[in-house]
C-alpha cells in the first residue's frame, strides 16, 4: 500500500544519506482529504498528521482522535490571530509560526489553556513577498523573542519557492539551525512529496507529505 511505499522511500533515503530512519518523522498531509481516506493511513499505524487550516481540523479530527489515541497533530497553514485559541486546541504541534503577532498571541492562549505545543519558526527561504514566513536574517532574533514569550521552539521549517532548487533551501535551513542554536541542533521540517528525499539528505527531521501518499493509494 501507499504508505508502505513511502516509507519505504524514507528508509531509502536515510539509508543513502546514512541516517537512522527513526530520525525522520513523516507527517501525513490530509488537508483537503475527507476522514474515508485518513482511516486507512491510521489503521496502518500512521499518527503524525498535518492540516492546513483551523476549521477543516475541526470537522475532522475531535472524531478521528477518540477512534484512534496517540495522534499527533501539526499545523502547517498561516494562521489568523483570532484562530490562535482554537489552534491550541486543536492541534499538538505548530509548524507555521511566522511572524511576532502569532508568537505573542500563542504564547498568551497556551498560558491561558496550560497548554505547551512545540512550535518551528516558519523561515521565508525565498523571501518571497507574498509568502508567510520570517527572512532568514531575522531568523535568530525572533527565536530569543519567541523563547522569552515562553514558546518552546522544536525547530526551523520552510516552503521553497517552487521554480528553485529545493536543495539549497534546505542547505539554507539547516545552517541557520546550526547557528541560532549550535548546541542544541533544532528540528528541521522540509520536504514535500516532490523532494523529500532531498530534503532528508539535508537533514530533515520531519518530511511533510500529501499528495504522493494520497495519489498512490487511489491506485489500490
Ligand atoms: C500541502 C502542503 C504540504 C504537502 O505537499 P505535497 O506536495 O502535497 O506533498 C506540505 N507542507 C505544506 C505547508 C503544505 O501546505
């Protein structure tokens, strides 16, 4: 089955890049896919999910999760200010901090609900302007602002622009890991089902992957 495939191509790829498998966490991207397609990946033992958006969480996953415990939960969409104490609510993980505002007002609703979500700053590689995210000179700052919030940051994260070479986005992001906090290397959450296996010989910690999994299982 397709997720077999897929892990199979993960195992792959760490074994190329000698890497241990287990330090490759795949995130099941169900944005977009109706519960009927997320049971199949569940019963095959999979619970790190991501979605896109607050809502579509919400009408899927309460149900999902009393039916199957264990599972873990990342936001990989933008998320409005006013969605925050939804969001903290919802999910387990936030792979989307992207800006100050969100920083200030996750911090405040994970005190409020006495929550602690691990969170990776979103980094803009491209610095595209009609991208979320912040510009990799800023990276280091925002992460002191964000720890003295009180946030926990698990790592870095990033979407590259789609006409570049992926790879040297994920260069890009391992190294500003490397220096914001060189003792403690943080998580680093790229590639997607076009160049995860690019992005596991960058060092991926976590490869974020929708459509290949879900348009190989249309085939069984
Ligand atoms: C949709 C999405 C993915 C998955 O992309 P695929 O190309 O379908 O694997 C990964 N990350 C983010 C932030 C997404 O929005």
């Amino acid at each position: 089955m397709c997720l077999t495939e897929i892990r199979a191509r993960i195992t792959r790829a760490c074994k190329d890049a000698q890497r241990d498998a287990q330090d490759v966490t795949l995130v099941a991207v169900c944005k977009n896919q109706t519960a009927d397609k997320i049971i199949p990946l569940l019963q095959a033992g999979q619970r790190v999910f991501g979605e896109n958006r607050v809502q579509e969480a919400a009408e899927k996953w309460p149900e999902l999760r009393a039916a199957y415990p264990n599972v873990e939960l990342h936001l990989i969409g933008q998320l409005q200010t006013n969605k925050a104490k939804e969001a903290v609510k919802l999910f387990d993980v936030v792979e989307s901090l992207d800006r100050p505002a969100l920083a200030e007002a996750l911090a405040k609703e994970m005190k409020k609900q006495n929550r602690d979500l691990p969170c990776f700053i979103q980094v803009n590689t491209g610095e595209e302007p009609q991208k979320g995210g912040i510009a990799p000179r800023d990276v280091a700052k925002f992460y002191d602002d964000c720890r003295k919030l009180g946030l926990r940051i698990a790592g870095l994260m990033c979407i590259p622009p789609a006409e570049d070479v992926a790879a040297l986005h994920f260069a890009l992001l391992q190294k500003l890991a490397r220096e914001i906090s060189p003792q403690n290397p943080l998580m680093l959450s790229m590639g997607m089902s076009a160049d995860f296996e690019s992005a596991i010989r960058c060092g991926a910690s976590h490869v974020r992957i929708g459509t290949a999994l879900f348009e190989i299982m249309k085939k069984d």
